[in-house]
C-alpha cells in the first residue's frame, strides 16, 4: 500500500531520513518505532505531504502524495493542533465539512465510549481529553488510512489503555491500515501485526511481530533493547 523509494528528507545539516526504501503493507496495525528524534515524524508528515523528500519517491496505493491520497488518510498530528476556542462538536463539524467518509454515527458511538461530551470546551478540558478528543475526529471518518503520530505521549495509563480500546474498537483488519509512531511501546505491543524500528533515519529492523518475537524468543520491548542497545530510548 505505501512504497517509499530511497526517501531522503533533511533540515539543513540533520538528516532525518537517510535513504529510505520500504514496502508497508494494506490492511494492518503497524507499529513505527524509536527513539526521540529517529525520524518517526518525518516518516508520517510525509505520507500526508507536510514534509517533501528531497530525493526519491513516496507512493500510496500507487499514487504520488496529492489530493486523491490526502481524501482517504486521517492523519493525527503530534501537536495539539484544534482550535481552543472550539466545544468538540464545533471541531467535528468543522473536520466533517473536509471530508466525505465522516462517519456521524460513529461519531455519535465514540463520543459515549470516550466519555466525551459534545459541549466541552477544547481550552477547558485536560491534556488526557484533548488527546481524546483528536482520536475521537480521527476515527470518526472511514478512512482507509489513518496515521496516529504519538497518541499517547503524555496521558496517564487509565486514558491510555482507553486509547488503545478505541485504536482496535473498529478496526477493519485487511481493508484498513493504520500506522502508529510511539514509545510506549509495551502497550501497543498486543495490538501491532507489524513493526518498523527507525534508527537515525534508517530502518534498524521490521517485520512482522510474531515473527520476529518466535525467531527471537523475545518481547517486542526485549527486541527494541536489542536493537538500540547503545541509545537512549
Ligand atoms: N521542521 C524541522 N526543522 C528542523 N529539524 C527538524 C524538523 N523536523 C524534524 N527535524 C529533525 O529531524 C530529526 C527527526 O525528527 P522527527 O521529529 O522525525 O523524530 P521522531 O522520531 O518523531 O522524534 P520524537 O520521538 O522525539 O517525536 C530530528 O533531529 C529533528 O530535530
């Protein structure tokens, strides 16, 4: 479904991904995984053509990154980027009127499980319910493609595992896929079919999960150790 081809991104002097080529397939959770400043954001900016390579080639579904692929991506940035002025039903109005896959059902369903409440107010609610709620207009659209950047960075446990209850709640294994940059990575581990470890701009390792923790005889947080034996995570 993704194809990146030598992908090379840079800011000045740092490089953030280094020559990158990899095949990430349809229809599953994958996880994207590393330490601060390995080029996880890079990576998923790029899908949505925030950032732009400077050398080689992204495809989604065999298209360049433009305005088809953008329509069925939900992407969920790092930043806390919904306009605090806003109650969460102003936002989702405003993200509906984007895009024709908003699901108001969904919308409706997930509003309960999160214990949201379309009345609040973006600027008066915690960090853990502002976290909520951009899940909440993420998954609220049928997208074929959702990119989660750093979803639970920062959110105490409880709201974490809610999080994670919401990542899987729907999921259309097979015909949706979705990639998630993290670094609680033992929380996401029972949820991921595949893993892409970034090290300084590069691919460290990638597989499938299974796989690789039968092969290793490891957990994934055993393997992730391995792999940065000398870095700090
Ligand atoms: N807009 C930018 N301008 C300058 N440097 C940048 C910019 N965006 C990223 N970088 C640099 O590129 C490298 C990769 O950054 P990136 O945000 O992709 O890492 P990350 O793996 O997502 O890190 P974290 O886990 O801390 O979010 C870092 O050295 C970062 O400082």
């Amino acid at each position: 479904m993704i194809e990146l081809k030598g992908v090379t991104k840079t800011f000045g002097s740092t490089i953030a991904l280094d020559n990158v080529s990899i095949n990430i397939p349809e229809g599953k959770i994958i996880g994207i995984l590393g330490p601060n400043g390995s080029g996880k954001s890079t990576l998923l900016k790029m899908l949505v053509g925030l950032n732009k390579p400077n050398h080689g080639n992204i495809f989604i579904n065999g298209q360049q990154i433009g305005v088809q692929t953008k329509s069925f991506i939900s992407y969920l940035p790092e930043i806390d980027y919904l306009y605090p002025w806003m109650t969460i039903q102003q936002a989702a109005d405003f993200v509906k009127s984007f895009y024709e896959d908003w699901d108001e059902n969904k919308y409706k369903e997930l509003v309960e499980f999160l214990e949201l409440q379309p009345s609040m107010v973006i600027k008066k609610v915690s960090k853990g319910m502002r976290a909520k709620a951009k899940l909440l207009l993420s998954f609220s659209r049928n997208a074929k493609l959702i990119l989660l950047d750093e979803p639970l960075s920062g959110i105490d446990i409880l709201t974490r595992d809610k999080i994670i209850e919401t990542i899987i709640r729907d999921y259309r294994a097979g015909d949706q896929s979705i990639l998630i940059t993290t670094h609680e990575v033992r929380e996401v581990e029972g949820i991921l079919d595949e893993v892409i470890f970034i090290r300084r701009g590069q691919i460290a390792l990638e597989g499938n999960v299974e796989e690789l923790r039968y092969q290793r005889q490891a957990s994934l947080v055993e393997i992730m150790k391995e792999v940065y034996t000398h870095e700090t995570i």
